[in-house]
C-alpha cells in the first residue's frame, strides 16, 4: 500500500491513534492491555477486531475529502454513507458491540476536512483550520 498518497496517509494515521489509544495502559475504567475496565461486553481483542475492520473507512473519508470542491450544505451527505457502511463493519467484527462509534462520526468528519484541505504543495497542518473545516462540514 502506498502511505504517500494522501487519503492512505490521513487513514493510517487515524487507525495508528485507535490502536494507540487502546494499548495505553493504565486506562481505569476504560479498556486498555490489562482489563476491559466498566465494560462487560468488550476487550481489548475487541478494539483490535474492530480498528482493522474500520481502517479503510478513514482512508475512503480523506478520499472523499480530496474529491470536494468546496464545504457546503451536501458535504456531510457525501460522507455519511461510508459512516453508515463504517459502523456496520465495526458491529460485524466485533459481534454488535459499539466500540468505536463516536470515533466513527468524529474522525470520519476529521479525514473529511483534512482531505478537502489538502495540496501536494502545501498540505494544511493548521489546527485551527482544520477544526473550522471540520465545524463547516457537521454544520
């Protein structure tokens, strides 16, 4: 897989941070290496299950990022189905259990923006745009 293009870059980037987040350990209450804390219903094999079965949905977001023109009143249209597609790949691996759905909206969003924002000349690494464009594209 090439990690230069940009969609495949933003989408590692943001399996690498779900993977990262679940492996911090301690985490009390939460899943981490060590327990599933307050949850019953996952593990961290879970979180593992479910980050390499949503991995592409990242890389498809920037992709559909690249692809818009402009931020409007339809952006968030033109991503919602790869959330929805998204979600049910995450129930499908992980037995129906919701692992990563505010991950899913938010990040999903976050690729979005990211891949809009994006130049080869001059890739955005601007916090505060990239958050602005991200509040344009969930408006």
């Amino acid at each position: 897989m090439d990690f230069s293009a940009p969609h495949q870059r933003i989408g590692a980037l943001c399996t690498l941070s779900l993977l990262l987040e679940v492996s911090a350990t301690p985490k009390p209450g939460l899943v981490d290496r060590l327990g599933s804390g307050a949850h019953t219903d996952m593990d961290f094999s879970t979180f593992l299950a479910s980050a390499a079965a949503i991995a592409p949905y990242f890389t498809a977001c920037a992709q559909a990022g690249l692809a818009l023109p402009q931020v409007d009143g339809a952006s968030l249209g033109r991503i919602r189905p790869l959330g929805m597609a998204c979600e049910k790949a995450m129930l499908a691996a992980t037995g129906g259990v919701n692992t990563h759905k505010g991950a899913v909206f938010t990040l999903g969003v976050l690729c979005g923006a990211i891949g809009r924002l994006w130049s080869a000349e001059a890739p955005c690494r601007d916090p505060e745009r990239i958050l602005t464009e991200c509040a344009s594209i969930a408006a």
